[in-house]
C-alpha cells in the first residue's frame, strides 16, 4: 500500500534505534511542532487586537458622521421648505447651522486623533465645500428649491461613502461572528440608507406641502422614493441572527417603533400626497412626524452600535483567553515532558514483556492466558483483548442468537432449500398469511402466491439468488382466507464452504399500510366532481415538463350563474366542460385539470399549440367550448363564456411559475374585457399597482364599514320552500356592488383576509339573531380552519348566540384539503 511505501524509511530507521532513542526523538518532534503554532497563536493574538481596536474606532466615527447626516438632513428638509415659502423655517435653520458646524468639528477633532484621513478624503472635501455654499446666508430666497434639494443629497451621498471608506480601512464587517458582520452591514449601509430615504422623502413631502400643489413628475418621484423606503423598512425587521444578544429585547421593541412610525409617515405620504389630487395636509406637522421617525431610526442606530461595541468586546476578552490558554498549555507541555517521558517509557516496556511471555504461553500449547495489567493505554488494551479473548467468542455466539431472534420478532422470515421448498418459517409468517407451520413446511413458497403477481418477476428472483446474489423486491402475497399482504423482501443464498448454495433464506418487512397510503395519495390528486387532474397533478407534471404552454381558462361570472340556477345545474355544467375538455386533449395531446370551482386549465407541449399560431388556435378553442358547452331543462337553458390567460414556457425557465403567469394574463384580460391575452413581462408591474389601489380600497371599506353581506336563499327543488340563507360578502364602492372576485385574494395577501371573515361573522349573526324560523350557512376556507384567531372568535360567538344550532359553516368550493 501507498502508506506502507512511505513509512518503509522512517521505520527502518526506528527499528535499528533503542526504544528509549525512539521515545526522545519522538517527543522532541512533536514538541517542535507545537511551537510553530503556538507562535501563529500569538500572530494572530496581535493582528486580532489590531483588528479589533480598528473596529471599535470606526464605530465611533459611525456616531460621529450618523450624528453629522441627521443634522444635514435635517436642514435640507428646512431649507426645502422655506425655499417653497415657508419663512418660519429660517430660524430653525439658523439654528440647525450651528449644531451642524459642532459636530463638523467633533468630526474632524475626532479624526486628527484616530485614522487622520478625512483631510485627504476627497468626499469630506465635497462635503465641507458643500455645505458653506448652502448655508442660508449663501443661498439667496428665489434659489430653485430641487437644485438646491438635489444639492443637499449628493453632500449627504458623499458622507455616507466617507463612513463605507473608513469602514474598509478598519475592516469593521470582518467578522466570523454572523451578529458582528450583520450589525456592521446594517449600521454602515442598510440604516443610513433608510434614514436618508426618509430624510429625502421628508424634504420633499415639505417642500410640496407647503405649496400646496405637484406636477405629474414629482409625484413619480415621491413614489420612487416611497417604494425605495418601503422596501428598506421591510430590512429592519429580519434580525433573527441577534437572537441571543442581550440587547435582542430592546432591538426588537426600537425595531417595531422605528417600522410602525416610518409606516405611519409612508401612509400620510400615500393618502395626502401621491393619491391625492392636491396636496393636503399641514406641513409643519408632518415635518415633526417624518423627524420623529428619523429620530427614532437613529435610537435604533444607537442600540446596534452598543451592540456592536458589547459583541467586538466579548470577541477581546475571547482573544485573551486564547493567548493564556496557549501559554499556560506550552508551559504545562514544557514541565510534563520529562516526567511523561519516563513513566511512558517504563510502562510500555513492562507491558510488552508480558504480551511476550503470553504469547510464548499459546505457542506451548496453553489456551487460556490471563496477563495481570495496571495499564490503561493501547498496550493494556491489547492484553485485555488478550484475556477476554475466549470469553468473547462466547459472547458473539450469544450475540448472534440474540440477532436471530430480533429478526423473528420483527421480520417475516421462512428459509427454503435449493429447490425452493420450505424448511423454516417464523411467527410472524404464520400470523401474517394465516397459515399453520405444519402447512407451510415442505410446501413451495407458491402456496402464497397471489395472481396479480406477473410469472416475469419470479423468473428474475431465481435467476438472481441461483447466481449467488441478493434479491430484493416489493412482492404482493395471498393469505389463507383469500385476502392480500404487500411486503418488502430481500432473498440471500447461504453458501457452504464450497462455494455451492444450500439453502435461502427470506427476510420480509409487511409493507401493505404504506402502499394503500401511496394509492390514497394518488387519488387526492383527482378532482371529485369532474374526474379531472386537479393542481397538485398540474404542478407534479410541470416538473417533468420540457416545453410547456398553459392555458388558463375562467367561467365568466359563474358565481351568479349558480346564484340563479342553482348549484345542481352549475355542477352539470362543470362536467359537461370537463367531458369537453378531454376530448379537446385526446385530439391535440394536450392534458386537462380543473384547479377550482369554475377554473380549468389545458396543459400543451409545444406542438400543435406555438407562439405562431397561439392567437387564432386559442380564439377558436375558447369559441367551441362556448358553442358546445350548455345545460338545458324544461325550464331553464343556461350558456355560458369564457376568459382565459396564456403563458408560453418561453416567459420563464421556472414551470411552476407558468400557473401564476397564466392567471395574471386571464386577470389582465378580465380587466381588458379581452377574450384572453398572453402573458408579458408588463402584467406584474400592472398586476402590483393595481393591488397598492385595491389594499387601499378595501382598507377605506373596512374602516367606512362598506364590507356588506347579502343573503341568497337555498331551495328545496322537492318542495319549493327555503331550507336556508347563504350568506355572501361583498364590498360597496359609491352606486357598485364589487363581488369578492375582485378583492378576496388581494385581502389575503395584504393580511386584512382576517378583519373581512370576523365582519362576515358578526353581521350575519346579528341578522339572523331575531330570524329563529332560517338556518343560516357561512362559508369559511381551510385558513381559517388553521387560524387560531378566527377559531377562538368562531367558538366565542357560537358561545353568545342562542341558536348556534342554525348556523352552518361551509369550506369554500375552491379549497382543496391534502
């Protein structure tokens, strides 16, 4: 071996050495080998202090520029302000002057004492020339407000790069501590960047504020700004890996007020100024609201940097430990050499002469030797090996029957002889396929031999264990009484000493429980009342798919078609759409599912359905469906149309994202009143801004107490009567009745779901509280079974209400239960 070729030299020359020469030489070296490390020890010790001390220093010049850039914030806001024609603001910027011209001096007194690198900073340098040319008494009353804006943020830019230079040159992110890298990043970037967006935004919302009007552009502007601070407010809240920080408390509560004020001036922002006709609110208040944000972003500020200071002082301490540690080790390691040494020495050369005198023992001819030992080292294990060498052979003996028996407890287990005739089976064969031992033995295994069982795969097991190998297999028996077991086998040939096989032997595990779970899975992926695939085929298929294009097809307002005609003539329409649909796919070899209630979906490879010829085969598929699909009786007929959504596996190399891509294509056409459109790149950026308009509709009818519910009465077709109401939500918008189609799935994701199901709830139990003669259903979804909230508030009401008996909760017909 490769390990034997490299040793042969070193232990050539061991073998001509005393033992004693061996032991010093070998410790010596080992000896030298600590001390190359424990002087990188000490290396390090040095460049980690340096390191430190570095980080430490630009954490003061973190306070000393955050504290700078608030206060030039600060008068940008107020200079915007009274350059709009707000003369209130000049004594304020007088004063706030004067403090920026103090920590100006802090800074830079700070610096000389420190790195000493601002004077040659050519971003300071900007800053300084900057700031004199806007200061009130340089900037004349008639200067443009925006350059003069624009101006105050390229200085504040310009700072901001200041700090990102001396955090390079003091490594204030190198860190193997995620705490220390995370606190870094966000103090050096991620705060000071939403404390000047909020900054920037402050001034700008003044500056509007206080004229009163605001062209297309600016708008846009502000929006930019809103959407950039927006996003960097979402930041502050992921601050899991501070979790075991003792200041983590204190992190999250300045986290929560910092995002629920800035919040609260995004949506003075929202309301009054972007979607506002005309700006509207007063600016001097809203000036203290966004600067009491930005202070409160600044206490947070300081939280992280006393945390960053805590954490950079533990890594110190931690430092220190090692440095002694590494010391106190090379002395001990110094002082014990010797005297382990010596008593290593006589140790190993007693024990070595009573293995010898042992070993001379069983070459006499003497079976069992006990060698007496005091050593706990490899020598003395080796004669406890020595000694309990019999006795162990006892033991694996036992040990092997104790095995056997663990497998006929837990295992179906038969043995059989070379010809395949049962000599042995256990327990748990008997149990399992009801026969007796008596009749099992001397029978073939096809005693248990089901018929689904294909006579290919038997052939296989005994070619495989008549060449000397193992079988495994999933195998499908017949018990005594007709009924079946599933288990999992594996077969091995006993080999005599020959080479010849004597006997099998048949090892199986009964598996029949998880494969009846396997079919059950199987079905849950069929929808009930058509028999289509439903979503969860659709999305396992997309992951084998190579190129996919999906239709999404949508029944035109079906929730009043079902409304009027009821729901057994709206489920015979379903199936009719869904026979048609499969004979659609078995002429174009595309497949059908249906998603949920009226929603269906045809899934294409690329073929017969491409992007050359989508526009005209699309439009003449949705016109036969139309055409075919109806439902007459002798009372009522009932047509219906469609709208539909395309995406092309060209939109995305991600498949399981074609679904959404398709839906928002139907949505766009819905709102296009188009037949169907498909999808392009522009939808999401619509399909966003269209959901910040519908978030804030809903919000209004929340808080205006426009959510409204409708009662539609059920029929007993048998006797005509009302057996009960329906309750239905909707939303009131001026002289509009807005189905739930329009706002439901926006209000789940904006998380106002919840508000809207407890109105539904209280309004419904009010109306029927004195209607005792109607039961009354509400329908709820499989979120708000899981919701402990909307549960707990169920079962309160329930508690309240007299006739809990007459209320029905139903799920929802586009819920799917896994």
């Amino acid at each position: 071996m490769l390990i034997d070729t490299l040793l042969k030299p070193a232990v050539s020359i061991m073998n001509k050495l005393p033992f004693k020469v061996k032991l010093i030489a070998s410790i010596a070296i080992l000896f030298l080998l600590f001390i190359i490390p424990s002087r990188m020890t000490f290396e390090n010790y040095v460049a980690q202090r340096h390191m430190y001390e570095r980080q430490l220093t630009a954490l003061a010049y973190s306070g000393y520029i955050q504290s700078l850039m608030q206060s030039l914030q600060t008068h940008r806001g107020l200079m915007n302000g009274y350059l709009h024609g707000n003369d209130a603001f000049k004594k304020e910027i007088l004063s706030n002057e004067a403090l920026t011209a103090t920590r100006l001096h802090e800074l830079i007194d700070f610096d000389r004492q420190q790195f000493n690198v601002l004077k040659s900073e050519a971003h300071f340098v900007n800053v300084l020339n900057t700031y004199e040319s806007l200061k009130w008494h340089s900037v004349g009353k008639h200067a443009r407000p925006d350059e003069i804006f624009q101006r105050h943020s390229v200085m504040i830019a310009s700072l901001i790069k200041v700090f990102q230079q001396i955090s390079t040159i003091s490594f204030f992110e190198s860190s193997d501590d995620l705490k220390i890298h995370y606190i870094a990043k966000m103090l050096e970037d991620k705060l000071l960047e939403l404390q000047e967006n909020t900054a920037q935004l402050r001034g700008l919302a003044v500056g509007y504020l206080s004229t009163g009007t605001m062209t297309r552009e600016q708008k846009a502007q502000l929006l930019s700004f809103y959407i950039r601070v927006k996003s960097l407010e979402t930041v502050l809240v992921d601050n899991h890996v501070l979790a075991n920080v003792s200041f983590y408390d204190a992190i999250v509560q300045e986290t929560t007020r910092a995002s629920r004020q800035t919040n609260h001036v995004l949506n003075i922002i929202n309301k009054h100024l972007i979607l506002s006709d005309a700006p509207a609110y007063d600016a001097s208040r809203f000036f203290n609201e966004a600067t009491h944000a930005i202070k409160i972003q600044v206490a947070l500020y300081k939280i992280l940097s006393n945390t960053y200071h805590l954490l950079i002082e533990i890594k110190q301490r931690e430092n220190n430990r090692q440095l002694w540690s590494t010391v106190l080790g090379f002395m001990a390691i110094v002082l014990t050499a010797f005297y382990i040494f010596m008593a290593f020495y006589r140790s190993i050369a007693l024990s070595l002469h009573k293995l010898q005198r042992a070993s001379q023992q069983i070459a006499d001819g003497r079976s069992k030797i006990h060698v007496d030992t005091q050593a706990n080292d490899e020598l003395g294990d080796a004669i406890v090996a020595f000694n309990h060498m019999s006795e162990r052979l006892d033991e694996n003996i036992s040990f092997l029957n104790g095995y056997k028996m663990a497998i006929d407890e837990s295992s179906i287990v038969s043995k059989t002889n070379s010809k395949g005739i049962i000599t042995f089976v256990n327990a748990k064969f008997c149990e399992i396929s009801g026969y007796t031992e008596a009749e099992l033995l001397g029978k073939p295994h096809n005693v248990i031999r089901h018929p689904d069982m294909s006579s290919e795969i038997f052939t296989t097991l005994w070619q495989t264990i008549k060449n000397k190998k193992v079988w495994h297999g999933i195998v499908k028996n017949k018990t005594k009484s007709g009924d079946y077991y599933i288990v999992d086998a594996t077969i091995l040939p006993i080999i005599d000493a020959k080479g010849e096989v004597v006997e099998y032997v048949a090892v199986r595990h009964d598996i029949t429980e998880l494969e009846k779970s396997k079919e059950e899975i199987l079905r849950q992926k069929i929808d009930l009342l058509t028999g289509l695939p439903n979503r969860s085929q659709l999305l396992d298929d997309l992951k084998g798919a190579d190129k996919p294009i999906l239709l999404y097809l949508n029944i035109d307002d079906f929730s009043s078609l079902n409304d009027f005609y009821g729901s057994h003539m709206a489920d015979t329409i379903l199936k009719q759409l869904a026979v048609l649909l499969k004979d659609i796919a078995e002429h174009s070899g595309c497949k059908p599912y249906r998603l949920h209630a009226d929603e269906f979906l045809l899934y294409f490879e690329e073929g017969v359905l491409n992007t050359l010829n989508s526009q005209e085969y699309i439009d003449t598929l949705i016109n036969d469906i139309e055409n075919a699909v109806a439902d007459c009786d002798s009372h009522n007929c009932a047509s219906l149309t469609l709208s539909a959504g395309v995406a092309f596996y060209t939109n995305t190399p991600l498949y399981d994202k074609l679904l959404p891509y398709a839906n928002m294509a139907y949505k766009a056409a819905k709102t296009g009143h188009k037949k169907f459109l498909i999808y392009n790149d522009t939808m999401q950026k619509e399909d966003y801004e269209n959901n910040i308009r519908w978030i804030q509709k809903i919000k209004d009818a929340i808080a205006q107490d426009r959510i409204v519910t409708f009662y539609q009465p059920i029929i007993d077709n048998a006797s005509g009567a009302i057996t009960k109401y329906e309750t239905l939500v909707r939303m009131l918008e001026e002289d509009e009745v807005i189905s739930p189609f329009f706002f439901l799935e926006i209000a789940k994701k904006a998380k106002l779901y919840t508000k809207i199901t407890k109105i539904v709830i209280d309004k419904a139990f009010a109306a029927f509280e004195l209607l005792d003669a109607y039961d009354f259903s509400i329908n709820i979804t499989i979120e708000d079974i899981n919701d402990e909230e909307i549960s707990t508030y169920i079962f309160d009401k329930l508690k309240q209400y007299d006739h809990c008996h007459r209320v029905v909760f139903e799920i929802t017909e586009t819920e799917e239960i896994e």
